[in-house]
C-alpha cells in the first residue's frame, strides 16, 4: 500500500493550488485565441464555418499554401524589417536617453520625462493627419524610413521611462570606480552600464517589435504598395467583397505572431528580470 501523504503537505498543496489557480484562469484566456486561430489555420476550408464548431478534423495545410502563394509573404518580410529596424533604432536613442536622464540633473527634467511619456499616450488617429503631411513633405511616402521614424516616436517614449528605471538603479560607485581605473564617459557607459542593463534592452525590443509588428493604422495611410505591412495585407488579400477567408486569415495570423514568439523565447530570461525590473536572478 502507498504511504499516506501528511495533512500538512496535503493543506500547504492546497494553499499552492488556491494560490496558482487564478494565473492558470488568466493564462488560459489569453492563450484561447492562440488556440483558436491555430485550429483553425488547420482547419479543411469545408468546416472552418461549422457551427457549432468541429474540434475533431484531419489538419490541412491548404490555408498555408495560400498564404505563401499570395503577396503576404512580401507584406511580412517589410513588416519584420519594419519592426526590427523600429526596435533597434529606437532603444539605441532610449538607452543614450535614459542614461543622460538618470546621471544628469537640470531645471525642469521632470517635465521633459513627462512630455516623452505623454508621447506615448497620444492615440495614432490624433497624429496620422500630421504624419502623413510630413511624409509627403520629405517624399517618404510608402518607404521603410518613414514607417521606422513614425513607429520609432512611439517606442522611444516607453523605452526612455523602462530604461532609465534600470540605470536609477545602478550604484554610481561603480561608475566613479570605473573613471578611476580610467575610463572615458563612453566607456563607463557601454562597457559599465550598458551590460547592467541588458535585460531592460530585451524588454525594450520585444515590446518595440510587437508594437510595430501589430500597429494597422498608420502603415494603412503611410504605405501604398511598396512598404505595406502584414496587418494591412490581412485585409487586402483576406477579406474581399466576397467575403472573409477564415482559414487563410487565421494562417497568415499564425505566420505573423510566430516570430515574435520565437523571439520572445530565446530572450525569455532576459524579459522576465525586465519586465521585473531586475528583481529577478
């Protein structure tokens, strides 16, 4: 017969479970629609509309072979340089930012953290009118340059205020020690500080890409053809005057999160003690 397990450990396992049972419910409603989408990206077309739904099928991959017949793929390759090129140009301004913002001192710097932040807050539709001015101004219409300097004002906004959260919480001892050793500023700065900081730079970057991976409005009005990114290709290719192609849109959806994903697992560690902003070893 198996031993007994104690009334103690069978209550703490009790206490754990009450403890863990609401970011199990939480998790499972964010991960619903990711469950969704891929079943039906797998989904024969014949049964993608079936109410109620079939949740036994025989998966297909016709949905995908239509993604990567159509223009999609082309959307999603700008949409990733896009993103990758918003996210490493706008946390390379943050970090400098943050940095000068967290060393230095001067009158009203309290109002300058929060104009950048307010930045932030602005909704796209109040600034598309503006934006869209002064690409046709500068000729950048339906161009990479345009959509990564739009995107970048968005994301060096949050960057700044995560960033500088990170080098507040350097000890400056170890900076004085490092000009003592002689070190310039710029090397204090990225052979000291900068490494300090590097789970805040994930951080950074992976928000910055899924922000410009996903933002719709402005790359609708600022692209034409050229420069169009995957989520208004979505409505281009997938939803027409004849309806919607479920199948294809739940594939093309599954393509256009899965380098974020994939992403987000290799620096997984890295995001974590960021988005704790260092508490975690």
């Amino acid at each position: 017969m198996s031993a007994a397990i104690p009334a103690n450990q069978v209550k703490h396992r009790g206490r754990r479970f009450v403890w863990y049972l609401p970011a199990i419910l939480i998790t499972a409603v964010f991960a619903f629609p990711l469950y969704w989408i891929g079943s039906m990206a797998f989904k024969p077309a014949r049964i993608v509309q079936n109410y109620p739904p079939s949740f036994r099928f025989s998966p297909t991959l016709d949905n995908f072979r239509q993604v990567f017949d159509s223009t999609y793929p082309d959307a999603m390759r700008n949409s990733l340089i896009i993103a990758v090129g918003t996210a490493v140009f706008s946390v390379f301004c943050a970090t400098l930012t943050a940095y000068g913002l967290s060393r230095h001192n001067f009158r009203r710097k309290d109002n300058l953290l929060f104009w950048i932040l307010s930045l932030r807050m602005l909704p796209a539709v109040a600034v598309i009118v503006p934006y869209s001015r002064m690409v046709r101004w500068f000729d950048l219409q339906d161009t990479y340059a345009a959509m990564i300097l739009v995107y970048s004002i968005f994301n060096i906004s949050f960057s700044v205020w995560l960033l500088k959260g990170f080098f507040d919480e350097i000890p400056k001892e170890m900076e004085e020690a490092a000009r003592i050793d002689g070190y310039g500023p710029w090397k204090v700065f990225t052979d000291v500080a900068v490494p300090l900081v590097i789970p805040g730079i994930a951080t950074a970057l992976v928000f910055s890409i899924i922000f410009s991976i996903n933002e719709f409005l402005l790359a609708f009005v600022l692209t034409q053809r050229e420069a169009v990114t995957a989520p208004v290709a979505l409505t281009n290719v997938f939803i027409t005057t004849f309806g919607v192609n479920w199948g294809g849109l739940s594939a093309a959806a599954m393509v256009l999160v899965a380098p974020v994903i994939v992403f987000a697992v290799l620096v997984r560690n890295h995001l974590l003690r960021g988005m704790s902003f260092g508490q975690l070893d």
